[in-house]
C-alpha cells in the first residue's frame, strides 16, 4: 500500500478573476522509504504541493489518500494528530521560537503530545545529539548559525519519529558546506525507512534522492529514478547547459570597451600635425645615419 496517493488534485485561490490554479490535476503515488525531490521554477506549485501532502491545505478537486485513507474525511482535529504523530516539517525560514533555547525548541512537539517535562527534554537532547548540535542545546536561535539553525529544525522535525518527513528547501538560505550537512543529516535518516519529500531549485542535491519529479505551471511533467550519488538525467541538462560566446563576440566586447575608455594621454590627441611631421623626420635621419657609421669604425 502507497503512503501517499494523489488522483487529479487541484487546488485554486481567490475567486471570480482573481483565481489562480496553483495545482492542476495532479496525479503522484509515493511508496515508503521514497526519498524524493521536487524540482520546478518559482511559482510552479511546488510548496502547495507539500502542503496539501502534508495536511496544511485541502485540495480543491481531487481525491488525497494517506495510507490508503481519504483525507477529505477527516475533521480538523484528526488531521492535526496526523500532522503531529506521522508528519514532520523542515522549514526554510526554520521557524524555530526566537525566546526558547534550541532544546525547548525541539521538545515542543512532545509537549502537545502530553509527554511529560523530564522525559521530552531528554528526548529533545538525544535528538540534538543525533543532528550534532547537542553542545549548542542551551542557545537560543539568534545565536545559532544557519547550519546549526537548520540542524535545529530537523531534530525537531524527528523527535516524534514521523513516518514523513518534508522539506520545504531546506537549504535554500544556506552555504555549500551547511547544505551538505543537512543533506547528509537526511540521508542518514532515509536509510532508517524514513520517506523524505523534499524542494530544492539545486540540481547537485539531486544526488540524494531516488526519484526526481519536475512540475511547471501547477502540473508534474516528469518523474524519473535516479541512482543515489548521481545528479538526475534532466536535472543534469539544466545543471550544464551554458551559453557559450564565439571568438567574434569577445573581440566585439573587447573593441566596445576600448572605445568606451578614456585616453591616458588627452595631451597627445592636442599636438599639432607639424611636430609629429617633425619627429617621423627627426627618426628617419637616426636611421640613415646609422649605416654610415658603421663603415667608419670598420
């Protein structure tokens, strides 16, 4: 049985003139232990997508399945307990409590689910350990670094064990060598049997993943299987393909930029064409002379 099964899912904004389709019938299964990426241009629908996967937003049209149950029949309040029990978010902004410590971070989601204080802080800290972050429990998120911000988010995003775990960029405000922490820190929890949904506009992260599916206008256009450790077959043609220029066009910006700079010597272009007569003279008979010279000493 699939986790998720979507079956011509859309879902519109606003009303009248003012809709937009974000989702457009949409059609996507995704097995256990999938770690998947969803790649696309900004606009293209594929935040909304996470959302509606995750129990943020309902579809507007469209049958949306989680473990072979219709979500368009759960109440609020069930759909909250999912999203707290099975489901966990990484986020790109972290949001993460600006007044709490990274510990009281993490624990919080034990706290709604009636854990008592020592046994979630415990929990909480044995998370920290596992993203690497544990020395930095007692700090607040002002004090972190982007890495260890986002190292934050995940060990809360896993302290509840979730069966799902999904990743709205998550190293989209971050350097080359914090991503492949993060990356690193989900690939690690994929070869635990976690399924891990993940956004990036990055093509090299596509190394991590096992399936790629690419959207454009609210609709998927293509999903493909990729080998762990290498990037995706269409990923790699957005990632190498670079406009070059020909030896004509760089002598054209070359000749363009000697036009546009300014002489060096403005007093040369204001000397009169006499004296330069005067001095190709003056060098001619140097010239002349020489041979002659020359027979003398001989």
């Amino acid at each position: 049985m699939a986790l998720i099964e979507l079956k011509d899912v859309s879902k519109l904004y606003g009303f009248g003139d003012a809709t937009t389709l974000a989702l457009d019938e949409v059609s996507l299964t995704i097995e256990k232990g999938e770690f998947m990426a969803v790649m696309g241009p900004s606009g293209c629908g594929k935040s909304t997508l996470m959302n509606v996967i995750g129990l943020l937003d309902r579809p507007s049209h469209g049958e949306h399945r989680l473990e072979g149950k219709p979500v368009a029949r759960l109440r609020p309040n069930q759909a909250a307990k999912i999203r707290r029990d099975k489901i966990g978010f990484i986020f790109q902004a972290y949001n993460l409590l600006p007044r709490l410590t990274a510990l009281e971070n993490v624990a919080l989601p034990l706290a709604y689910k009636g854990v008592t204080l020592n046994r979630r802080l415990k929990m909480a800290s044995e998370m920290l350990d596992r993203v690497g972050v544990q020395s930095r429990e007692y700090f607040l998120p002002s004090q972190l670094s982007g890495g260890q911000t986002q190292s934050v988010a995940i060990a809360r995003a896993l302290v509840n064990n979730p069966k799902l775990i999904i990743a709205d960029e998550p190293t989209g405000n971050l350097d080359s060598a914090s991503s492949r922490l993060v990356m690193e820190l989900l690939a690690d929890i994929h070869k635990m049997g976690n399924t891990i949904l993940f956004v990036t506009h990055n093509p090299e992260l596509t190394r991590y993943a096992t399936r790629v599916v690419y959207m454009h206008d609210g609709s998927i256009i293509h999903d493909e299987k990729t080998a762990l450790g290498q990037v995706a077959t269409t990923a790699r043609k957005v990632l190498y393909t670079l406009p070059t220029t020909s030896e004509e066009d760089d002598l054209a910006g070359v000749s363009a930029l000697m036009k546009a700079l300014p002489s060096k010597n403005p007093t040369r272009a204001k000397r009169k064409p006499g004296a330069a007569k005067a001095k190709s003279k003056s060098t001619t008979r140097r010239k002349t002379k020489a041979p002659a010279k020359a027979r003398s000493k001989k």
